[in-house]
C-alpha cells in the first residue's frame, strides 16, 4: 500500500476522543445525542395544528384528521396540537410519561431554503453575518468547554458540527459486521505513520474502531441468531445507546430520507413510515438506556420544515420554521413549548412557511446552560453573541 493510499484511508479514519480546553464540569452522568433529520421534514404532519381550520383547507389530501376514535387520527398533545398516530406506541408514551416535549415554530433565520447551506448553518451554529470557520462546529465547542466530555459521531463522516479543535471519533454502526479495513491493513498503515506527528492519532482511531467493534460482538452475533427482530434505525439506535450507556457522554446521529416532494402521504405512507421508524428507533434508544435515561437528553432537529400548503404533487416543497424534539428521562416534558402563534394566512412566513419564533441558537444555548450549568462566558464559547432562552424542558 502506498502512501497516498494510506492517507486516503486516514481520512476516513476515526480520531481518538480529546479535549484541549477543560472549562466546565457537566452534571455528573448526563448525555446528550444529537439527531439531524437530514431533508427537511415535514413538522406539520408530525405535530399537527389541530386547532388551525387553515390547516385542513391548505392539505385537502395529506392532512392529518383531528384526533378521534379512529387509529389513523392525530395523537391529542393539547388543545391546539396533536401528534401523527403512527407515533402511539413509540413517542406518545414518553410524552405522556413527561418525557418528551415538542418546540414548534423553532429554527435558524437562514433563508437560503437549501439542504447543503442551511444544514452547515446549523451545524456550525456560527452567526450568520461575517466569516464562517468551517473547522469549527459548535458539537466540537461543546465538548470543549466540558471537563471529562467522551464525544462521538455515528457517522460514515465526521460531520461538520462535530469538527474543530477537541478530536472526535467517528464509527458508523449501520454496516459493523463490514469493516472497510482489515486488522492486517490497520498494521500496515499505523506501522507506516510510525515515528510521525500523526502516529497517534492514527494508533488511537483504530484502538477506537476496535473497542466499537468488540462491544458489539455480542450484539451483531445474537443478530444473527433472530434474536433481534428490529430494522433500520431501531438497531442502530440501541446500539448508539450502548455504548453512550458505557463510554460516550455527547453523540451525533443523522438520519436521512425527508425530502418529500412527491407523494408525502398522510396518516399513512411514505413519510409515516420514516417517523414510525424513527420513532421505534428513539423509543428503542431510551429503553436501551435503562436507568441511565434519566440522565440523558435526546434533541432531533431539522435544517428546515416544509411548505404548509401542500403542492400539486401531493408532497411539500422546502420550507423554514420547522418542529424540535427534546426527549429524556430528565425532561420536563408532556408538552408542546416555547413561543408560538396561531395558524393563519397571515401568520404565515412569507405567506407559505412557519415563522422561526425560537431561534435554534438561543434555544439550544439555554438548553446546555441548564444542562451543563455553563456561565455566561462558557457558553459563548458555544454560541457567541446569542442571549440563550430555554423554555424550562430540563
């Protein structure tokens, strides 16, 4: 193997976790995961404006129905809110248990309405104006300011909210039983960066890569023998919480697959299908915690939502304010939170959108504040010139 070859394969490699600024101590066990719902989903079939007449006039075909005895009908959260009836089994319980709440009308003031640009914005909670260092996402701050903090992204990549000065692993858990490189192979790169400033970081992402793999041996091998029936996500799901229940304190997942164009569906379809999976797999994560969960916070955001009118193809097109998840043990859930406003032509952002009324910077900055009991100097470290607001789900 050359050496050009080696470095491509060190490029995907997975760094070894550290932190070079030790500012904060967190709450003593908390973890965090971090869910991006890659495409855009469609928040209004998720958590349906029940109470909004304007609603059911703008999607003639994909609307939701108000909650009632039928098993397709919304979910009831509230008198203006309700929830998309394939979440019943999954989500619905932890929301009734008070532990998941819902931030509506939440988001980034980017107005570009692209995938690629408005997911970067987010990712590097950077503000807006000025220069963007796209070495530098604000996951990867976070960890920064945290003494102790173990993080890690389940991804093929390291994504761009993970990178920056702290070093950060990265091992897709999808395909675990197919690794890209072999023990033999991994010898013959570490043996040819031997001596060199990137030796250890190279020794200590396969060190990384093989504690994953050996953790879920067990898991992968009772897979093989029927024991685990679930699919896609779910298993992915609870193997993320094994090893946050272990090793990891701050996690990133993305999920892709919520550009819905075309054919979106209702209470049945295409898109319930992606939030059944979705939320089997959380459901299945918090379960796999154990008692863990009550020291854990599950966020799930979006880098837009859609279109409130649905389009001539049955779907939605790309929109703005979107729908925020916050799941865990620990929450002060069983609602729907932070500022909101009633469902009208006129309310609408451009006359086709949710309004972004909270701000995904300031509510995410309170929301680690609290968590994590950051000064004020501390969390500008996270999210510089924000003044953080939480609306009391932790």
């Amino acid at each position: 193997m050359d050496r050009s070859t080696a470095l491509y394969h060190l490029a995907a490699l997975p760094l070894a976790a550290a932190s070079t600024r030790l500012w904060a101590a967190p709450s003593a066990g908390t973890r965090l995961l971090f869910v991006f719902l890659r495409g855009g989903y469609d928040d209004a079939s998720l958590l349906v404006p029940v109470s909004s007449q304007f609603y059911y006039e703008s999607r003639p075909n994909i609307a939701i129905a108000r909650p009632g005895a039928e098993l397709n009908t919304a979910l009831p959260l509230d008198a203006d809110w309700g929830l998309h009836p394939v979440l019943r089994d999954s989500i619905y319980p932890l929301f009734q248990a008070g532990q998941a709440a819902f931030v509506p009308f939440a988001g980034i003031d980017d107005l570009s309405r692209s995938h690629f640009e408005t997911q970067d914005s987010i990712e590097l909670g950077q503000p807006l104006a000025g220069k963007r260092d796209y070495r530098s996402g604000f996951l990867n701050r976070l960890a920064g300011v945290l003494q102790g903090a173990h993080p890690i992204a389940f991804t093929d990549q390291l994504p761009l909210a993970m990178q920056g000065a702290a070093q950060v692993p990265n091992a897709a858990l999808r395909n675990l039983a197919k690794p890209a490189i072999d023990a033999r192979q991994a010898r013959i790169i570490a043996s040819m960066y031997d001596g060199t400033p990137l030796a250890r970081n190279v020794n200590e992402g396969f060190a990384v890569r093989e504690d994953v793999m050996r953790d879920m041996a067990g898991e992968m091998e009772a897979a093989n023998r029927n024991a685990i029936s679930a699919k896609g996500f779910e298993l992915e799901a609870r193997r993320i919480a094994r090893l946050m229940k272990d090793k990891y304190t701050l996690g990133f997942v993305d999920v892709g697959g919520w550009d819905t164009h075309v054919g979106q569906g209702g209470a049945t379809g295409y898109l319930a299908s992606r939030l059944d999976e979705l939320g089997r797999g959380l459901a299945g994560f918090a379960q796999e915690m154990g008692t863990d969960w009550r020291q854990t916070v599950v966020v799930v955001v979006s880098e837009f939502g859609r279109t409130f009118r649905e389009n001539g193809n049955r779907g939605t097109d790309h929109g703005h304010g979107t729908a925020y998840w916050v799941l865990g043990g620990g929450v002060r859930g069983g609602r729907v939170a932070g500022e909101q406003t009633a469902l009208t032509a006129r309310t609408l952002f451009q006359n086709r959108d949710y309004p972004v009324l909270n701000e995904y910077r300031a509510l995410l900055g309170g929301l680690f504040a609290r968590l994590y009991g950051l000064n004020s100097a501390q969390l500008a470290q996270v999210f510089s010139g924000v003044a953080p607001h939480e609306p009391g789900l932790v």
